[in-house]
C-alpha cells in the first residue's frame, strides 16, 4: 500500500501533528506525492535495490520454462537531521496573546516551511555542493546517475540547462525514508524541543559584552531516501535554458517509458521547474490533455500520458555540468 506523509498524519498523528505537515507537504510538490517508507534500522535503513528484472518466458502446453530471477544488490543509507533553532526575544513571547506557548506554536509553520524547502532541495538534487547540500542523503539526481537511466540529453551550456525527472514512487521500493515511530505516529516526526527547560537564556549577541534575554526552541526531521530499482527514476538533463529551445515531445515519452509506468497508476510523477511547465504547454495539442474553462481554450498541461506534471520550485534553470560529472 502506497503512503504519502499526508496520508500517515491523517491515520496515526495528532490534529496538532496533522495540521503543521499539512502545512510542510504544501510548499513542495516532491514532498506531497513521495511515497514514505520506515527504516528497519534506526536512523539506518537497509534495502535491495533491482538492477535487472526478472525474465519472462512464453510456452506452450508441455513446454518447460527455465528458472529465473532479478539481480539485486543490497544497499545501506543513512538517515540525515534536518535541524533549525529558534531564538526569539523574551518580551516579544511573554507579551505575545496567549503568551510564550502560542507565540512557538504560531511560529511552527515557518520552520516547518523552511524544513520542507531544505529536504525537497535534498530530495532532488541530494550532496551537490551547491544546488543541494553536501552533508544531506544522496538524492534523485545521484540516483538517477547511479542506474544510468538517463532518457535523453540537450546541449545545454553549463550554468544555463534545466532538468526534468519522473519518478515511479513504488511500495517498498522508492520512497522518503523516516525513522519508525512508536505504533507508527507522525506525532514525532517534525520534532519541536523547546530549550532551557522552557525558561529565558541570556546569550552573546556578538556586539561587544552585550547580552539578549531570550527563548529557545530547536525544529527537526529525520530522513533519507531509498531508490530500489534502476527503474524509480529516469530524467531528460542538459537542456537549453535559451529563448528559442525547448523538449520535444519524444524525449517526454522517452523520459516516463524509462520508468515502466502505467497510465494513471497513481506512484508515477513528473517534477519540474514552473518555467519547464509553461515550456512543455508549447508543444502541440495531440501530445497532451486540453483543460476548458469556461468555454474558452486553455492550454495548461496537467498530465503526459497519463502522469501528473507537478511543479517543484527548488528545480532551477540553471544547472551546471558538475551535476551530472
């Protein structure tokens, strides 16, 4: 069975729980459609991964079929902490309506924001220096250099090309990695700690011997990702971010065949930049759904063959060729 993060907060979280990943998922496209799965390791997680399905025979009555089996290989990650501390004035919480509790709990969709946009930037481009973060998981974008499914390349001058990736987020195979929680609650997943048992610190504020009488609360999530098949993620890389240019319609088809998808299965997305979005609407009517509004002709492009095409905006215009060295 398939599980999204929203699915597991509305099956095991608090309401509390339920509404700050609500608000997580919402900012990142890749983080509201992942599948999750639990580690069987604490913060380290141990999988197969399937690097050459098994082989198919056709017989006849009476006929043999010899036996078979994938290759796979078994694979450890670990699992990153995402971490950020809160320090706020202790007059700005004390005066706060609802006093030093509401004002942490009023703040916690920010934090969570700024979590999400740290681990959907992981997710899509993992330990790359600059476009992910070198002490993050490996990503899509390591993975999908790993397998080698790469559907199709442009010529894209390094610093000016933009990517597209589809990933095929299957049960057990694919997925956001998060620690296994106690009967399985999300309560713990974005953990809030607040500092000092819960009482004012005085702290340097850098400017001579001054000090600032403060609160401190600490925001965290544990996660890695598994990738379990040469097959999870294909991308079309390198192509030219330049007026002018543009993915054509076979490097999209190549690009979802080389995940063996199918047709509105539910596990199968395209990620791309917004700009990316509006460039595939350029091409022709025959090679994707038409939405009418109104009566009036709109061209916005939801799905190719079947798979949604979802905006991820920490996807940048300006990838660089060390991404794929």
């Amino acid at each position: 069975m398939r599980n999204t993060l929203l699915d597991l907060s509305i099956a095991y979280a608090s309401k509390n729980t339920q509404a700050i990943i609500d608000s997580l998922i919402r900012e990142s496209s890749i983080l509201r459609t992942c599948g999750v799965e639990f580690s069987n390791n604490g913060f380290k997680h141990t999988f197969p991964v399937v690097t050459e399905l098994p082989s198919v025979a056709v017989r006849g009555l009476n006929e043999g079929t010899s036996p078979s089996k994938g290759v796979k290989a078994l694979k450890e990650i670990s699992l990153k902490i995402f971490e950020t501390k809160q320090s706020e004035d202790y007059l700005m919480c004390e005066n706060y309506p609802g006093g030093t509790q509401k004002f942490f709990a009023d703040n916690a969709p920010l934090y969570a924001e700024a979590l999400a946009q740290a681990i959907s930037k992981s997710l899509v481009y993992g330990t790359h220096p600059t476009l992910g973060n070198p002490k993050g998981f490996p990503g899509l974008y390591q993975a999908v250099k790993e397998s080698g499914n790469i559907a199709g390349s442009g010529t894209g001058a390094s610093g000016s090309q933009y990517s597209i990736l589809c990933v095929r987020w299957k049960p057990g195979v694919t997925g956001l990695v998060v620690p296994t929680y106690q009967g399985k609650s999300l309560d713990d997943f974005l953990k809030v700690k607040v500092l000092n048992g819960g009482n004012p610190v005085s702290i340097p504020t850098g400017v001579g011997d001054e000090e600032l009488t403060v609160y401190q609360a600490v925001y965290n999530i544990v996660a890695g990702l598994q990738v379990g098949s040469v097959y999870s993620v294909s991308v079309v890389n390198k192509l030219q971010n330049t007026s002018g240019k543009n993915i054509t319609a076979s490097q999209m088809n190549d690009l979802v065949d080389s995940v063996n998808y199918s047709s509105g299965d539910g596990i199968t997305f395209i990620y791309c930049s917004r700009k990316v979005k509006s460039r595939i609407g350029d091409l022709k009517d025959s090679k994707y759904y038409s939405v009418l509004q109104d009566k009036d002709y709109n061209n916005v492009l939801e799905f190719w063959r079947g798979i949604p095409i979802m905006v991820e905006d920490n996807m940048t215009m300006t990838e660089t060729d060390d991404l794929w060295a």
